[in-house]
C-alpha cells in the first residue's frame, strides 16, 4: 500500500491514476490536500494524477522519480531500501572547506553520478573537502547546465537516478568528502512544469529574470513554502548531502514576518539536531547584504555563507581589462584590497552600472561566511563562447589568481577543470524541445550578451556539439602544462590546509597593504605574508626576519636581506616563525 497526497486546492476531483488504473482521492482538505490509499500501490509503480475531467495524468509535483521524462508518469520510491554505510561520516566543518563545483553531465565522459565516483580519489589528493554538485533536478531534454529543472524532487535519469544520487554520496563520505547540493526555488525550468496546473505556485505581483516570481507570501503560500522546505529537508534527510547552496536568493521575494530563508534556516538547523550531523545552508546574492548570514537572533536570515561577487569582479579585472556590464564597477588595486578587508566593494556607495547606491556594511562577522572564487559555473557559462580564466589571460595570471583566493580569507571555490588549466570551455547547453523555445533562448542569450559587446558568434544551447565540447579532457592532466598547473592548485590547498595563519576568520587579523601606482598588494594573516606583483616589471616586497619562502608562482624571487624582488604578475607567499612567548608573563 501507498499512501498519496497532492495539493491541488483550485480543482473539483483528483484522481490518481497507479500502473493505468484510476482511484478516487479524497478532498480536498480545508488547507487544499486530496488523499488516497492504494493497496495496490508499491516501490516502482507508475502513477500520475487526473484533474477535473482530463484524461491525460499529469505527473506528480512533488515526484521522487521520473523514469522516462518531465512529461510522463512518476514512479513510486521507496527512501527505506537503499543500504547506506555512512552513520560514522562527520564532514570537515565548514569554516574549513575547500569546495569543488561540479557539473555531472561535463565532469566526465560518461556524464553520470556512477562515473563521477571513479574521480572521488583525485579530488583527495588534490585537497578537496567538499563537493559542490550542480543542480540535478529532472528537467526537458537529454542535457541541461542544470537551472532549468522543473521537477525539483526527482534526480534527473540521465545522470543515473534516485539510486545513483545515493550511491554518489555514500562513496564521497567513505572517501571523507562532504557533499553539497546546488537548489533552485527561485524559478522554475520554462518547459515541463506542470504546478500551476495544481495551484497558485506563483504570483504576478512580483516578477524575476524569469517570468512571475514564486508565492511566498499572497493566498496558499504555506503550501508553496512547505513544498520548496520539504524539498530541502528531503535531499538533507533522504540523500545525505551535507549542505545546499540557493541560486539567487535575493530573488525570492518575500514580505512575510517571517522570510522563507530564515523559516528555511530554522528547520534545517532543527533537522540537524534530530539527525546528530552538521548541515548548513549556503546562498548566491548579488545584493552585498550581510543579512542573508546574520544569525536569526540578530533579526537575520541565519544561512552559513554566501557568496562574494565583488572578490571575483575586483580580482578579474585586474589581470583581464574588461570594463562592459557589472565590471565597470571595477578595474584598481584598492577595490580588490578593499574586498580583502571588508568583503564587500559595494558597501553603501553609488555603482555605476547600477545607477543607485549599493549593498551595506559588514560588521561583526566572521571572513567564513563568505566564498571567494576566481572561476564558477556563472562567470565561465555566462560567457558567450564558455571561456575558461586561462584562455582569457594566460597560466602566469591565471596561476597568480589561484594564489590570491586560495591565501584569501574567504571559503575558497573552483570550478572543475580550472585546477589544470582545462582547455576546453565551459558553455550554456539547454535541450528544449520546441523549435520556438529553443529560438526564444538564442536569441534572449544574443540580447543579455550584448551590453558585455558578445553577441556575435554565440553557440547555439540546443545543439549536442556544445555539450560535447564542455566535456572534460582529463587526458590533459598529462601535458606539462597543464601538469604544472594542477601541481599548483595542489600545493596552494595543502598549505591552507595545514596552515593555521591561512583559516583566521575575524577582520582584525588581515592586514593589507597596496600601490596602486606599483601595482602590487601584500597581506598579512599571522605569520603568512602573501605577495602579489600585478605589474610587468619585478617588484620588491619587505619580508620579515626569519622568514621563508613557502611557494611562488613563478622563480623563486632574489633576496637582498630584507628585501625580495618578486617577478612580474606573479605571488610569493612567505612566512616566519612565531614569536616565543615569554618564560616570565608581564606582571
């Protein structure tokens, strides 16, 4: 027996259709809910949902598995049969993490959760502690970069299915990495979303980049709210990811008492005292506001992280000139110095892309809840043809631009590939089926590329030569250079690793110095100093007695003394032995 439940509150009768059979649902229930029992009704059946007097079954909105796509019928799925043998796994805390985004589809020829396992070994050794998976919710099509899901319970089939999700995390925790989840609940994919068919899943009051925003707040909202919390707690609970990171949060617009991030952060933060593990909430906003990972009690959000776009604008632009879009906004050594310092550029002062004053202050909270990036999913397929960092600007700057986040004092993230140079792109693929969506979103793309001046020569999402050239080449790893430059990556993630001066987390302990004539910038993290020559001459740097090279991206740099002479555009990272405390304390 299998017990159904939809919420279908705008509908006359519901019926649930279970292997081609018909059952009457009960309902609907004061809050909307239609109800029914089948006895017939086990792991693997087939069902779908008949409303009013239609006679195609839609699938299920809150589907676990859709066996053949996001149009036909969902498959029942039982959570209780998969044979886990992570109890004993505790992941790194997170103020420790070094993530890894990864794209399953791209990440490796088989494009599968199955093959993904096989790489589980590399990314140890490279010093990874956590993997970042990007959204894998079923969505239309054979391929997709992964935020045009419209089934956001149900794993996409081609990547392996419900099982396969499960396989995947089991394996990352034997091998002791933590594994996060990329979710989606500010929109949904705009082909295969069948909930406004069941309710007012949506509003027209407010909208977003993608149509009509999702209710949160106007008639029937608890029950979308439920859906998308539900949701959360099902990949935490039944799959065993250990965090999830939101897309886009400033875009879930909500005037409620009480937002859906921070009744989201209450009952993930409840889930986890019950379950006896550390989960955590990471969000993406553009909107440079400490709120989103304020604590509830100080009237905040209460997410763990989120990310910090300003680091990656103010460090891209100046080892890249690029000054269309969002990146007039910056191009100095002083907005990058100021991001090291304060996280956000944009804290209150006018922007002029924006035309409006943007963002607030930061005070008060720890460096660990913020990620810094040189690469992501967004900066590399929001580009018209997928550029990767070093096609853009070469292994010299590329290499001194690892070293910058990976001694910066955010959360370090890389984008799979970007740890050897990967020389092929990374672009946007979508498999809609209909000619006039797939024309709607060529030429939408050619429109948003156009203030960035890329509008010519943009591939065309739908076609499988542009997911096939996104693939991953792992043969690469063995060219020297792009040997030279995983051996890079791997050494800057076992220093911060093991150093402690490298993890402070509280504003006090960074010190950063800057030229902006020079071009040249130094910080200081205890006993670490790192430093970074952005011009084409050499440049000298003071270090302290004692101290000693650790890494540099290039030559190691001539020392007179006290003063080392730093090739250009790239980063010597030294340090010195702690001082000794004194044998008789001061009275």
């Amino acid at each position: 027996m299998h017990h159904f439940s939809v919420w279908a509150p705008q509908r006359r009768k519901v019926s649930v259709q279970v292997d081609g059979v018909a059952y009457p649902m009960e309902g609907p229930s004061e809050r909307g809910f239609w109800k029914a029992d089948v006895e017939a009704a086990e792991h693997g059946s087939d069902y779908g949902f008949l409303l009013d007097d239609d006679t195609k079954p839609y699938p299920d909105p809150r589907s676990f598995w859709q066996p053949k796509d996001v149009h036909s019928l969902s498959r029942v799925l039982d959570h209780g049969r998969f044979p886990w043998t992570d109890e004993k796994f505790r992941p790194s805390p997170l103020p420790s993490a070094v993530i890894y985004e990864m794209h399953l589809g791209t990440f490796t020829d088989g494009g599968t959760l199955d093959s993904a396992i096989e790489k589980l070994a590399y990314l140890c050794d490279l010093g990874i502690t956590h993997i970042e998976l990007l959204p894998i919710a079923s969505y239309e099509g054979k391929f997709s970069w992964g935020y045009d899901g419209v089934a956001p319970y149900a794993p996409d089939e081609s990547y392996g299915g419900p099982d396969a999700v499960k396989r995947f995390v089991n394996a990352c925790h034997e091998k002791g990495l933590g594994v996060i989840l990329d979710v989606v609940y500010n929109h949904f994919g705009p082909a295969g979303n069948y909930t406004q068919m069941f309710g007012p899943y949506f509003t027209e009051r407010h909208h977003t980049p993608w149509g009509a925003a999702i209710n949160f707040e106007e008639g029937g909202s608890d029950q979308v709210r439920r859906y998308f919390i539900d949701n959360a707690l099902m990949w935490l609970r039944e799959y065993h990811f250990d965090g999830l990171r939101l897309d886009a949060v400033h875009e879930l617009i909500d005037r409620s008492a009480m937002h859906f991030l921070e009744q989201l952060s209450r009952e993930v933060e409840d889930l986890s005292a019950a379950l006896g593990r550390a989960l955590f909430l990471i969000g993406e906003t553009d909107l440079n506001d400490p709120k989103f990972v304020t604590p509830r009690e100080a009237n905040g959000f209460g997410l763990d992280a989120q990310w910090s776009d300003d680091f990656h604008h103010a460090l891209f632009t100046l080892i890249h000139k690029e000054q269309s879009g969002y990146y007039q906004d910056f191009g100095t050594i002083e907005q990058l110095a100021t991001t090291l310092r304060q996280v956000f550029l944009y804290d209150g002062r006018y922007s002029r892309f924006r035309q409006h004053n943007h963002g607030r202050e930061v005070h008060k909270i720890s460096y660990h809840r913020f990620l810094g990036y040189i690469q992501n999913h967004d900066q590399i397929g929001n580009r018209a043809n997928g550029e990767r960092l070093e096609h853009l600007v070469g292994m010299q700057k590329a290499k001194l631009a690892a070293a910058v986040v990976m001694t910066a004092p955010f959360l370090p993230m890389i984008f799979m590939g970007e740890e050897w140079a990967a020389a092929t792109p990374w672009m946007y693929f979508a498999d809609f089926q209909e000619e006039e969506l797939r024309k709607n979103v060529r030429e939408g793309r050619k429109r948003d590329f156009q203030h960035f001046g890329w509008s010519e020569n943009v591939p065309s999402p739908e076609d499988p030569a542009t997911v096939e050239a996104s693939k991953l080449k792992w043969s690469e790893l063995e060219d020297p250079k792009h040997h030279e430059m995983f051996q890079w990556y791997r050494d800057l993630i076992h220093l911060r690793r093991r150093t402690l001066a490298l993890n402070l987390g509280d504003f006090s302990r960074m010190v950063v110095q800057h030229s902006e004539e020079g071009r040249w910038l130094y910080t200081d993290r205890g006993n670490i100093r790192t430093m970074i020559n952005f011009s084409e001459n050499p440049t000298a740097f003071a270090v302290e007695p004692g101290s000693e090279l650790l890494l540099s991206s290039d030559v190691a740099p001539a020392r007179d003394g006290d003063c080392v002479m730093v090739p250009p555009c790239s980063v010597a990272i030294y340090h010195w032995p702690p001082q000794p405390l004194d044998q008789d304390p001061p009275e």
